[in-house]
C-alpha cells in the first residue's frame, strides 16, 4: 500500500475529505492531489498530515540485528 492509499484511507477513518486535509496543511486541493497521485509527498508534509489527523507517524530503519531506529512524529 502506498503512502497515498494510507492517508486515503486514514482521512476515510477520521471522516475528512481531501480537500478539507488540504486547506489543513495550507495547500490547494489540485496540489495534494497531485502529490498523492505522484506519490511525492514529502516527509514534512506527512507529519503535517498526522498531525492534523490526530494520528501518530512513525518512520524506522531495521538493522540486521533486528533493532529498530525509529522516528516518530506525536
């Protein structure tokens, strides 16, 4: 799943429209979706996005050993 879908799916779960997500973030509806459709949104406009979700955004690298290095936004 792209992370498009995920926040497709998430705003389909709090119950906001792309175009409520976008004035949101301050950006226009034809641009988010743009970025979605392209799948380039970048990592600041993705915490902005859990934040305005009320959601939690992780972002981790497994090493070999099995240890996870996390970043973490909320």
């Amino acid at each position: 799943m792209s992370t498009s879908d995920l926040i497709r799916e998430l705003c389909c779960k709090q119950n906001i429209s792309l175009a409520k997500l976008a004035r949101r973030i301050g950006q226009s509806k034809q641009n988010l979706y743009k970025k979605m459709l392209r799948d380039t949104l970048t990592l600041d406009e993705i915490k902005q996005i859990a934040d305005v979700l009320g959601v939690k955004f992780e972002q981790s690298f497994t090493l070999s050993s099995g240890e996870q290095m996390k970043i973490v936004n909320g």
